[in-house]
C-alpha cells in the first residue's frame, strides 16, 4: 500500500514487499526466523494499537473541527 511508511516502521514494525518476486524469499526468511518474526509482530500491534484504533482516527478527525 502507499504511503504505509507513514504509519508503520518498515522492517521493524511491518514487512512489505516491492513486487510479487520477493514473496518466496521474504517468507522463507522470516518462517526460518521466528523471534525476529514475533518482534515484528508485537511492534505491528504496539503502534496500531497506540496510533490507529477506530478511537484514535474519530479524535484526529474531530480535532480537525475544533
């Protein structure tokens, strides 16, 4: 997705792939590397949780009006 490096910390809080070739490899590494995998993980959830619950984008939106 766009613009995803505006919310999430690429390779520490979210993996992305730039096109379809690298799937293979990007899963066969992180499958064989299971602490990095749940760091990733756990980070991923700290900041949605933190930064991006539906609570979160209705205050942001309202924040906009008062």
């Amino acid at each position: 997705t766009p613009g995803i490096e505006d919310y999430y910390d690429l390779g520490r809080e979210i993996i992305c792939y730039n096109n379809i070739d690298e799937i293979p490899k990007l899963l066969t590494y992180y499958l064989n590397n299971d602490s990095l995998r749940e760091n990733i993980k756990v980070q991923g959830y700290k900041r949605a949780r933190s930064e991006h619950s539906y609570i979160h984008k209705v205050k942001s939106f309202l924040d906009g009006f008062i």
